[in-house]
C-alpha cells in the first residue's frame, strides 16, 4: 500500500485530466463530448503499444535495483529513454494516420471536425508520452513514486484551468471548443517531461544513482531486453485497450447520444481502473525487487497478497458505481438522454471493474517474472477470438435474438474479462510456483 497509493494518485491524476477534457466538453456541448471522445479512442489506440513497451522497463530497472547493480540500472534509464524517442515519433505517427482513418467512420460532419481539430495537438503530446512513462517506471522501481505523482499531480491542476480557457475562451484566450482540450493536453505533457528531467538530474535523493549525470553510450543490449519484455506486453494492451476503443467506432451511426452515454460509462470505469493498475505496478516492482535479492518465496507471497486486495479494493469499488451511478453520470452530461443511458452502462462497468481487477493484478505480478508472452496470448485469444464476434454479435445482429445496441458489447466485456481474468489468475499460479521450485 506504501507503495500503490502514491502510484494511484499519480495515475488518477494523468486519467483525470482525460476525465476533465470529456466534462468540459460535455459542458459545452454534446456534438463536443462525442467529438473528443471519439479522438480520445484515437488516441489511445495509438498509444497502447508504446506504453506496454515502456512498462517494461520497470521490472527491469527493479531486478537492477533490488540485486544492488546501480550501473546496469543506470544503463537501463538512459536506453530505454534513447528508445523513448523513435517510440514517441511512432505514436505521433499512429495519431496522424487516425486523422486521415476518421472520415470513413459513419458520424456527423460537426463531431469529424471537433474530433480531427482536437487530435492536432494531441499528436505532440503523444511525442512525449514514451518519455513520461520512462521516467514514471524508472522512479517507481527504484521506490520514489513520489515525484511522478507530484509531477503529475502539478499537471492536473494546470489542466483543469487551462481546458477551462481553452474550451470556453476565458482570460483572453481563443475559444476552441473541444479542440482547446488538446492544447491544453499538449502543454502539460511538456511540463511533466521538463519536470521529470530536472528531478532526474539535480534531485539529491537521487543523486548518488548518477541517473543523467553520467550519460552512458547506447547500450543495444538493454534495448534488445526492454523489448523483448516490452513488445508481448505492449501487444496484449493493445489487444485489450484496442478491444474496447474501437467500440465508439462501431456505435458511431447511431449518434452523439449513444457515444456520450458509452464514453461516459468507459471513462469513470478508466478511473476506478488506476486503483488495481496502481496496486499492479507496486506488485510488479517489490515482487522484481525480491526476485533480483533471489527471494523467490517471498516474491510468490506478494504476488498473491497482492492479488487478493485487488479483489477487494474492486468489490469496493462496484458497490460504489452501483449506488451512486446516476450522480455520476449527472457529472459528465446536461442531457437527460445521456445521463439515462450512462447510470444504465455503469451497472455493467461494475461488474467488468471486479474481473478485470483481478486480471491486471495477475498481469502485474507476470510482469515482475518478465513472463510477458502469455499475456499476449490471453489478450489476443479472449478478447478478439473469442470477446469481439461475442460483443459485435449481441449489439448489432439478430444471432441471439434482438440486438441489444451498446449494452450487447458491454455484455460481452464482461463475458470476456470473467475468462480471461480466470486463465492469468492460474498462470500466476504456474509462474510463480514454477519459479519458487527452480530457485
């Protein structure tokens, strides 16, 4: 908990400023809130498989850390940030090619045009996305996730003002509409990576690591291992993140009401997601921590120590969304309709929010054993094989009986994360015991 709750916070605070770009929006308009919400799928698309690459440098940074070898850690920093920049030019890439892809998805001119002005500004920011992540994971392994949540933290509460601004063109600024939610986005990004870089450099507490005060010559071997950990976890998050982004692309023709209530329901649940992600990443690195100390019992131990408050933090969390559904929905909408069809899709996101907790738990503690390509088996295997025809077949054919619009995929994720939450549940078990009799 010393270790997930400042990981958490952290975490909610980069969600949060999405979750602020999708009420002001709202706040502004429903053509708005569809047209963010559809370049936020974009977005995130694009970003997946770079933040599973970067994830790895976790572990690995842990191992180091842990065993004590603070020069091969030192190494893995500064190559994975020599990584971090073909990976950012990538993103910003993914995010160009989504703007050229939008106009053949079946929406309103008014929501295209929003959805393509917000995604300019937003292609820099996914620049310097693989930055932050680099740092982020550097700091958590080491056991200071303190200054990225403070950093983060920071740029929350300068984007909450400036989407403001921005949006509603305050204080002598333009007003953009949902377009000046990117801007807004843009700028913060920069501040985190500017921030982060100075910490790194001249922060006492780290000074001894040498982090980027002695700057080391590409090491292609660490870069060859952050990959080969990196890729398998990437593609699972992006089989996983893709599984549910892509559905504003498939509800696009049946209007902004139908993508504001889904956009609704799938952001909150983005937020409540942070808590077991937060308590995941602290799994990974104490588990990496002992593993690198050859303290396979102990590692075993927190890996499921882990995975039961998971669980629990999960039921806490369904129980609230349940009960207070139609107050969150009220947040995000003026719109009756909105509001009605978010408190309903909620009471799915519930029940999605326990099994998916317990898979992204299991996920972090596979990750601290760098057995990473069962993940992208699973990903793959349960959601597109198997949770995709599902959900595509209960919203919008007959196949089961009448087509149950949104509500049939959000059936289908739930189906989806019920197996696969069971099946990395058990490779956990094979892992960590496997492992515990080999050492």
């Amino acid at each position: 908990m010393r270790l997930a709750v400042p990981v958490t916070v952290g975490q909610l605070a980069i969600v949060g400023m999405s979750i602020t770009d999708i009420v002001i929006s709202g706040k502004f308009s429903t053509d708005d809130l569809a047209g963010v919400s559809l370049a936020s799928a974009v977005f995130n698309l694009s970003i997946m498989l770079t933040i599973g690459i970067v994830l790895a440098n976790g572990p690995i940074i842990g191992q180091f850390f842990g065993a004590g070898n603070f020069k091969s850690m030192r190494s893995q920093f500064q190559s994975c940030l020599y990584l971090c920049l073909p990976l950012g030019l990538f993103c910003a890439g993914l995010v160009v090619l989504g703007m050229f892809a939008l106009p053949l998805i079946d929406t309103s001119p008014e929501v295209l045009s929003i959805a393509l002005d917000y995604l300019w500004p937003m292609a820099g920011a996914a620049f310097f996305l693989p930055f932050m992540m680099a740092y982020r994971t550097t700091f958590e392994s080491m056991g200071h996730a303190r200054p990225a949540m403070i950093f983060n933290l920071l740029g929350l509460l300068i984007n909450l003002p400036l989407d403001y601004a921005l949006v509603f063109g305050k204080w002598g600024l333009p007003a953009l509409g949902g377009a000046g939610c990117g801007w807004a986005t843009l700028f913060v990004s920069m501040f985190i990576v500017a921030g982060e870089t100075w910490y790194a450099r001249f922060a006492s507490p780290l000074r001894s690591y040498r982090l980027l005060t002695t700057i080391a010559k590409l090491d292609l071997e660490r870069i060859k291992e952050t990959l080969r950990v990196g890729l398998p976890l990437g593609g699972a998050i992006l089989a996983e993140g893709g599984f549910f982004l892509i559905i504003p692309l498939f509800i696009a023709h049946l209007g902004a009401v139908v993508i504001s209530g889904h956009s609704i329901a799938i952001y909150f649940d983005w937020a409540m997601f942070m808590v077991p992600m937060g308590i995941s990443q602290a799994i990974a690195v104490l588990a990496a921590h002992e593993l690198g100390r050859s303290n396979s019992t102990l590692a075993r131990q927190i890996c499921f120590s882990g995975l039961a408050l998971t669980t629990v933090m999960a039921l806490i969390q369904a129980s609230f969304v349940v009960v207070f559904r139609h107050q969150i929905a009220s947040l995000f909408s003026p719109d009756p309709a909105v509001q009605e069809l978010a408190a309903l899709l909620l009471i799915y996101a519930a029940a999605f929010r326990v099994f998916d907790a317990i898979n992204v738990g299991g996920n972090g503690a596979l990750r601290a054993y760098k057995d990473t390509r069962i993940t992208l088996v699973l990903a793959i295997g349960g959601y597109w094989l198997i949770g995709f025809p599902l959900s595509y077949s209960l919203a919008l054919t007959d196949l089961w009986g009448d087509p149950l619009g949104v509500e049939g995929f959000w059936v289908g994720m739930v189906i989806t994360l019920i197996l696969t939450s069971s099946l990395t549940t058990l490779r956990v078990h094979h892992t960590t015991g496997r492992y515990d009799r080999i050492h």
